[in-house]
C-alpha cells in the first residue's frame, strides 16, 4: 500500500521519537512532530486538549470514525543498545508509543493523498497513557464535545503474539486497576521483648498474604479478579520491632460488582488483620481506569479489515493489564485491537527495559488504519 520511501520515513520518524522519549503531559517535542507533519498534509490540526494531545480531522460530516494513538514513553532507563536508544537518561519508549505514533502518522500520510470521500477522519494523539490517565483528561476537556466522533478505535503492538496476528475481542479486552497503600501502625519496641510492643511486622506478611486470596474465596471463580502486593517497606534494626510498616499494590478487575467486592475485602481484611496484631491501618485505596470493554459491531469491523489484509484474526484474551482508552469507550462505540508484533528468539515485553518496537509490523498497522478509515466514512 505505501511507497518504500514512505516505509522507510515513518521508521525514521518512530527512531526520532525513541531518541527523545518524554513522560506523561510533557510531549512537547513529540505534539510539535506530529502537529507539524499532519498540518503540512493538509489535515485540520488542533492543539492543547490535555495540554500536549493533537486532533487532526479531515473530509466533512457523518460518519466520523475516530483513529486513537498514544504518545507518552516510561521513566526506565534503556538498556536495548540500540543505534537509537534514548538519548534521555531514566527515560525511555518501552511500551512502543513511538511505534504507533508513527504507525497512525504514515496512515494520516496516506490518507491525506487519497482524500476522504464521505465522512470525516478525527486523529486523536493522546498524551500519558501509562497510569496518569490521558485519555480521561482529553475526554474531561471536551474531546467528544468538541469533535464528535461515531466509533473511535485504538491499537496496541503486542509482543506475546506474533507478527501476522490480530485480535479483536467483542466484549472484554483489559482490565479496571486501583491502587493502593496500607499504612500499619503499632507500638514499636526492642526486638527480644515482643511482649513488649505490637505486631507490626505480623500484620504486614498476615496483610499481605490475606489480601492476594481475596480474588479466590470473594469472587465467584468464574469471575476474574487480581489483588498483588507489590511492595512492603518496614524496618530498620535486626533488634528493633518497628512502629510503622506500608504495603502497596494493585487490584485489577473487570466487573463493576467484581471491583466493588474487591475494595470492600481490601479495606476489611487490612483493617482487621492489623487490628489482630493491636495495631491500626491507614488505607488508601485509588480507582484509576475502568474495564476496556469493546462494542461488538466495531470489533467486527476490525476483524474484517484485518481478515481482508490476511491477518489471523483468532479470538485469544483478555488481558488483566489496563489501558486508558477505556475512557473513550466509555463514551463512544468502538475497539481497542492488539497488533501481533513479536520477536524471534530474545522478544523483550511491554516496559522491559530492552523492549523496541518491532519496525517490522508498522507498515501493517498504518495499512490497517488506513483501510479502517475507508471502510468506516463509506457509511
Ligand atoms: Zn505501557
Ligand atoms: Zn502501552
């Protein structure tokens, strides 16, 4: 479908971005790329929703099929030795951000030269996907308001399947998460005289090993759920029982029941197994992003574009791990697909400090959406 010379930009463009990665809110450099880029192939280029997202529209009225790329890179320090590996310490593309800006550029490059018949094309060039919920802000300031889309669909490379593979689910896709920190307090004391102070340390490992069995015995087993501890800081002295200990984590979920069981068993359990060992519990619990739930009809849609390009479109999933674009769907009909972009023999995953993405499956990926675009403004 593209031109070699094509091909071989969009790498060069995704290379660029993998040398100046920048966090969540901070894509100055890389909304300038894109806003550039896009304006220079005609596309009506807005600026400023989140602070650093880019919406491009082209063609006019009904349908509008919404195309959803994000931008933010990970604070982890590179370790892929590649000739362009990040050139900013502490921070790098691990998640391949850069591979589906690019992806989405060099469909919008295309698009651009064939028009848009009927319908419009809206780009959405979202900032911090990774945990700061980027896709709630644009939603929050008007996204949908003010470009009104039909279905909006978002794409994620995925490592775990290989290049040729495809997959739309028709309902559940990712999971909701939380976080959160449990704070234990007790009276600390010396380390020959427990009698003499309380449990600190008892409540902490009885905490921990009690919350990760909340999935098991409150959910049905039918129904998926996660509660992991993650860390646990306490301590200081090999003869001092401390006075304080912190436990935090993540739950994930997918039902809205499933993930009000969850918080309630995480407060109860917290609270009472400190209380056993006399000490109290301070808990913070945080929702951040809801199910990513696909509308079938949209997901189907994306099967048969992928089908048509020789895709295997095979069901396989979902994943407990979240995506942000569970806010647009919450407001608008569409899918979010994963794009099988595995590597022979080592293949680091997502956030692996020696993840790169796989250059070889851009060019599918930006035909993917370029096809989508057509299928979806012919009505
Ligand atoms: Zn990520
Ligand atoms: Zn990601």
């Amino acid at each position: 479908m593209f031109d070699q010379d094509h091909i071989a930009e969009a790498i060069a463009w995704r290379h660029d971005l993998h040398r100046h990665p920048e966090l969540g809110f901070e894509e100055h450099r890389t909304s300038e790329m894109i806003a550039g880029l896009l304006a220079g192939w005609g596309w009506r280029v807005h600026r400023g929703l989140a602070g650093t997202g880019v919406v491009a529209q082209m063609g006019q009225g009904a349908p509008v099929i919404g195309l959803r790329a994000d931008i933010d890179a990970l604070p982890i320090v590179e370790a892929t030795g590649a000739a362009h590996a990040s050139t900013i310490p502490g921070k790098m593309h691990a998640c391949g951000h850069d591979g589906h800006t690019a992806m989405l550029l060099l469909a919008a490059r295309q698009i651009a030269a064939e028009g848009v018949g009927q319908g419009t094309v809206t780009l959405i060039f979202q900032p911090a996907e990774e945990s700061e919920g980027g896709a709630r802000v644009m939603v929050d300031q008007g996204l949908f308001t003010q470009f009104p889309v039909d279905k909006v669909f978002g794409i994620h490379n995925w490592p775990g399947l290989a290049p040729g593979r495809f997959v739309a689910r028709d309902d559940k896709m990712m999971a909701a998460f939380s976080v959160f920190d449990i704070e234990i307090l007790g009276k600390g004391g010396h380390g020959a005289m427990p009698e003499q102070s309380d449990g600190v340390i008892a409540a902490a490992g009885r905490t921990a090993a009690a919350l990760q069995e909340i999935p098991a015995r409150a959910l049905s087993p039918l129904e998926p759920g996660v509660v992991s501890v993650t860390q646990i800081h306490s301590g200081s002295a090999y003869n001092v029982c401390p006075d304080r200990a912190v436990l935090s984590g993540t739950c994930r979920w997918f039902g809205a029941e499933a993930g009000d069981i969850i918080e309630e068993r995480v407060r109860r359990v917290a609270a009472a197994e400190a209380a056993a060992q006399g000490c109290t519990a301070n808990i913070d619990y945080q929702r951040r992003y809801p199910a990513t739930i696909n509308s079938a009809p949209e997901a189907s849609l994306a099967r048969d574009v992928a089908a048509e390009m020789g895709l295997d479109t095979a069901m396989t999933g979902p994943s407990m791990a979240s995506e942000d674009f569970a806010f647009m769907l919450n407001e608008v009909p569409g899918a979010y697909l994963w794009l099988g972009a595995g590597r022979e023999g080592v293949n680091p995953g997502l956030h692996s400090a020696k993840f790169d993405f796989n250059d070889a499956v851009l060019p599918a990926g930006a035909e993917f959406w370029v096809r989508l675009a057509r299928r979806a403004t012919q009505g």
